[in-house]
C-alpha cells in the first residue's frame, strides 16, 4: 500500500521488518513473501542491481516450496 502512496522508501522500512518477524518466527513462506514483496519495491525504487540480487537469492526457495 505504501508504494502505491508513492512511499517506496516507507515500504522497504516495513518490509525489512516483515522479513527479520518471518525469520525470527520461523515461518518460511512468509519470509519468502515478505523478500519478495521487498524485492519489487526495490526495483520500484530504481535499485535493479540491489532488485535483481534478492530476486535471485529468492528463486530457488520458491521452486523449492512450490509457491
């Protein structure tokens, strides 16, 4: 919601925090989410070096958990 408020900046904040809770609670697929989630944001914000690094970190958890 943020990032369609033209707040990317924002976004990327609350993301950074919904990874480190998904990890600390051990929950995997919302990790994968949250990563995601900050991922697009990052390309959003023109970051595609920074975007295409997590995104590739990220693919082969998703073909592994068949999300």
């Amino acid at each position: 919601m943020l990032t369609e408020d033209g707040d990317a900046e924002a976004a990327l904040r609350f993301e950074d925090a919904a990874v480190a809770m998904a990890e600390r609670l051990g929950d995997e697929l919302a990790s994968i989410g949250a990563r995601n989630n900050r991922a697009c944001t990052l390309r959003q914000l023109g970051r595609l070096d920074e975007a295409y690094e997590a995104f590739s970190l990220l693919l082969p958890e998703v073909l592994a958990t068949d999300v």
